[in-house]
C-alpha cells in the first residue's frame, strides 16, 4: 500500500455565518470572520489517496490525471469565487474549513476510485497556522 | 546603514473592477479578479525599515513597536475585511496589489519616522506566486 | 471524525546534559548540544486534536480558543525561556525534543478535552531538519 | 511510542520509461516525464522512525546517527546521480516516486532496527506539488 | 516606480563540464556537478518587472500575461529537458546557474518591453541554498 | 555583474542586555529578549556576493568553496553557542541581529575578495517574521 499526495490551491471568499442568527448573535459567536462584507483566503488543498503500485505502469496513479481530476472537481467551482454564494457542493452548508474539507471529500471520493485508487485524505490549510485533515 | 524587516499577515476580499465599466466589460479586462461575489486572499507583508543602529540600545528600531505600529494602521484596518468596501485608506481606489502596496506605504511613512527610521520597502504577496515591491 | 491543527511558535535555550555526567561525559554522550553555556532554537509546535463537528456551530473547535490555550498553558511559560531552568513542566527532566513533546501533551490533553475535543498528536520541530511527533 | 523524523536531500536525473517500450509508446504513456535526455528534480527525504524514550539518554535515537546512516546508505549513492543508471538499489526497476520510495525503505529497514529504532515511514517529495509516502 | 515579480518552476537536468576538458578534468574542477550521466533540479524562478501602474487598469502589468510569456518563452523549452542538449537558448553555453539566469533575462526582456515594463531581475534558485540574481 | 547566494544555518543562544544597566533596567528596556537564563533562535543566515563571471569557469564563485568560508569563519563559531559569552567576533558587543550581521560583514568580507568576489549583503534572519541585512 502506498500513498501519494497531490497540492492544488485555490483562492475565495467566504464568511462564517448562520441565516437563523442576526447579524450580531453572528458576530459574538463568529468574531471577525463573521464579517458580513466577506474576507477571504489562499487555500492550500492536499488531496491524498492510496493503493497499490500498479506493475504495468509503476505508477499507483497519474498524477496529471489526479491533478486533472482536482482542478475539474473542486478547483474551477471554488478558485476566485465566493465559498457562501456560489459554490454548488457548499450549497446551504455552513463555510468553515471543517465542513469544506468533508464536502470537499464527498466530491472526490467516487472519481478517485474510477482512477484505480482510494481516497485516503483531504487536508485543507486556511492559514499557515491552521489547517484540517479528514479521513471519510 | 541597516534594513531591517517585519513580516505581519491578513486576510482580506477584493474585487478587481472599474465603477465606470460594466460587469461584462470588467469581465473582459479583469478575468476571474472581477468576481462581482469577491474572492480574496491570505496576503503576506514586508514592510522594510532603514537608519544607523543607535548605539545607545544596539537596535534601529524595537522591532516590537513597528510590529505595533503596523498592526494599528495597516492590519486593524484590513484584517478580515472587504478591501473595496471597508478599508478606508483603499476608498475610491482600485484594488490591486500594486495600488495596495502604495495605500500601504502612505499610511506608514510618516509613522515609521516617528519611531527614529526611515521606510524603505512595502512588499506584499497576493499568493506564493505573485508579489509586489514598492520604494516610495 | 475530523482533525484540526494550530501552529503556534517559541524561541527557548536548552541544553541536553544529565546532572549525574560530568561535562566532559555530557559532552562525548551529547556532542554540541551538550555546551554549558547553552544554545537556542526558534521551535514551531503542532497542535492536533480530533472529534465531531459540532452541527451547532459548524466547528470541531474555536481555534481561537485552542490559539489562547496553547498560549496559556505552554508558550507563556516557555517563549524566550531556558528550557533548562525556568519552565515548570520541565522541571527535573531531560530537555530533548521528545520529552519536551510528550511533557506539552501532558499540559495540553485535559484542557483540550475541556473545550470539547480530544488531543490527538503534538508534533514539535527543532529545526527544518528534525522534528518529532507524540500520540498519547 | 515516539515518532521522530529527520529531514535529507538530494539532486538527482531520471526518466519514466519501459524498456519494453519504444520511445513513441514511452512518451504515450508517460508524456514529458520520459524525455530520453533526462530531466531531473530536487528531492526531499523525510525518514520517520519510531520506538520507546531510551531512559538513559532521553532520546529515542541520536539523530546525527540516523542522518548519518541515511546518507551513507541512500544520499551518498543518489545525490548528483542518474537514478535509472546510477544508482545500485534501483538497478532494474522503474524510476517513479512509489518505487523509488519502496526501494530507500528496503535499504534503511534493517539499519534502522540496528540503531535501536522502527521505522515508520519514508516521504520523498518529488516537486513541491507531489509526494509519496510508504509504511512498508 | 513599482516592481512586480511573478514565480515560474521548472525541472531540468544538466552537468556542469567543458568540452575541452576530459572527464577527468571536469571532476577535479566541477565535482559531482560534472556527473557525465547528469542529475538535475527543480528550479524556481521569479521574473522582477518594472514601470508605472497604468491609471487605465491600476496594473503595471497583468500577471497572467507575463506568466503566459514566461511559459512561452522559458519554460516550453526548458521544463523536464536536458539544459546541456535541448534548450536552444543554452546551445552551446555552460550549464551554471550563472549563465543560465543571463541567458533568461536575455530571452525575456525584449518580450518584457512589448508588455508595457521594464526587466528588472532575473532570480534563479537551483536549491533552497543557492541562488542567483542578474540585473541586466 | 551577477549576485550569487549561499544559505546557512545556526542555532545559538543569546540575551540582549548592556552590563551597565541593571537586570531590572535591561528589562524594562528590552523586554522577555533580556532574560537573564537566555533564550535561543534557529537562525538562517543568506550571503551574497557578486562580481564577474569568469569565462574559465562558467561560475562568479565556486560555491562549495563559499559555503566551506562560511562555515570556517562564522558556523563553526557560533553554532550550538551561546552569543553574549563565547563568539570571539561578538566579544563586548551587543547580542542584537543587527549588530551581529555587522560582525558577520567584517568576518567576510576579506575572505571573499580572496575568493575572487565582492561582498554585496549578509541577510540574517531571527525568526520568520524578522530579518536584518547589511550592505557593508
């Protein structure tokens, strides 16, 4: 078994808000990132999957093709949009970095089995002093 | 003649556009920078200071007060916020990198000589690939 | 399950030696980082811990809360400290890389479970080139 | 159980191609990456051993040891190398990130065991986009 | 006056030697860099532009543009090839780091010009401890 | 003319007091860098030279031999030691990053005539987020 990881990055804007609060139940609970005129992030993207070594290529995965695959999935949705407001698979979800990195996941999970590998981490950085790992 | 440097981070949206042009036509120019639901960016700084060392305290500078100092006018002001919308000294500017370096030199100029130095570099990444230097 | 990680940093001085050695001992046994007179290092502290997302808030955790409690419990007491001599969870104890992790998890551990997560891994580097890693 | 890691580099060329391959069938499958004159990387090593706090030293293992048995067994036979005609533990075999991972494995396995440690994992950074990480 | 600097990557082999030398004479002078079955690196290189933010776009330049050229220009040509045998732009030149960042900046500043700016600085790191600036 | 840079690394120890000011004095003025058990940093340290390149070589400098002149002349000296009490070419002088690259500069800059270069910058850094350079 083995493991190979591939960065991609995208940048957005988001806000950490809930519709059934007001703008200041938001703001006590969110703090600065509950900014209702939005503030936003480099997001760093490891996507990790696993298995084993395939003899005829030596290869477990292209990693063009998991790059590919990254870029169509979650990248050109989510790179210099609005987390909040126009991403499909974060539709009605709430923006923070834990709930993207498992929606984030949902969206991979089935492709990187059709490339022949399984889907064994996504780690998500926000800031370089802050990042989220999930397993499924 | 010493330089010394003091790196400080925010996080903050924008939105590349003219108020002159229409979506479509700021589409044209700006690409994917033109979002009109923003995006935004983890955006690093160097702010560059340069003087003798005082032969009193061995310093130019007490790195902690320029630290203060950038905090109180720069990073207060543009922490977590909307560039375009929110950031008083970005008012009626466009909101680019290189427009932000200069509103960012402006603000700091005279407060730099009132701490016994004399600004020398604004250098500010917009991501790991593109940054900007500005010398007055 | 999902995994949330803060980077936070100190500058300490240390020394690795055993009160039972002589100098001289201490010196074949630990080389360089054995000088009496100690040396220093800029350290970055990894601190994950694990647990469901609270559907309440959408977080595992407010990393600002785990921010101000790693600073509380461990960079307060030992951010430009001697390791040796002035940090209380240290006292009596080698001051290498791995007892320094192990004795952070067991400042840490209880105090993350107040705030509604489990520690789940403390990883510490000395350098760029060496680091370690404690899971309970 | 403590996990340290220590931190190695090298420069070395390689190609991705089948012998049984004609050049045409080398480039279909493997693109860019399998130009007959080479291309190469700086490579980064991350080797993790893991074992109990040894109670007389405070260590688990002297890391000046394990850099110096990492280098002597892997860096000194790769570093300004040809990895597909160079270097004795890759003679015969394919010369991607996964095999090449396995193979430094294989060669610190048992050394490691002698220095009175596990090991636990070998990482080899191909690019700063890709990485591969092998637990035997 | 405002400086902006885009990065570019690229992964090449190459061998440091002249040929008017043996390869004995290559080996006492160049080292391991002299390997005649090459080895390589992953090169970072950050392109510095000059001039005035045009008050039109509030740019100096647009990025994409410059990293398009760059793309087209250097990296085409360069990326995952042999530096001493296929790059047009070093036939017949000596493969250091040195000469290589010359023969970029030559490459690229009449394109720069056609861009609205100024050739600034051609920085080339050949590894995390050496690098090379050339100003023209 | 082509600038050249070599990086290199110490660890050290040092506190930033003047011996006639009181313990209560030192602290007042420079703060938790004053501790009187020191404190310690992983300091990285960027020299460039610069000059012709020598059309014998291809090379402004053999950089083997700079690294080898730095580690002679300010690694072996102050690595693993502690600043205030054991570098000769910081005896009676203040321990702060910007006196020190001063005394880096006059360590050097013979020495790297005699290597057929001209001194252009010592960059030192403190921490990630300070740094200091000196042109001579």
């Amino acid at each position: 078994m083995i493991y190979i990881t591939r960065r991609e990055r995208f940048n957005a804007a988001h806000r950490l808000f809930r519709s059934d609060f007001t703008d200041k139940q938001n703001s006590e609970v969110f703090g600065k990132c509950s900014n209702p005129n939005w503030h936003g992030h480099n997001y760093e993207l490891f996507v990790t999957v696993k298995g084993e070594v395939n003899p005829e290529t030596g290869f477990l995965i292209n990693l063009k093709e998991l790059s590919l695959l990254i870029n169509k999935v979650i990248i050109e949705k989510i790179d210099h949009k609005n987390i909040n407001l126009e991403v499909d698979f974060m539709k009605g979800k709430f923006a923070s970095t834990e709930v993207l990195s498992i929606a984030i996941w949902e969206q991979l999970d089935d492709h990187v089995k059709s490339l022949g590998a399984e889907l064994h981490c996504v780690k998500l950085f926000e800031s370089e002093n802050n990042f989220v790992e999930y397993y499924g």
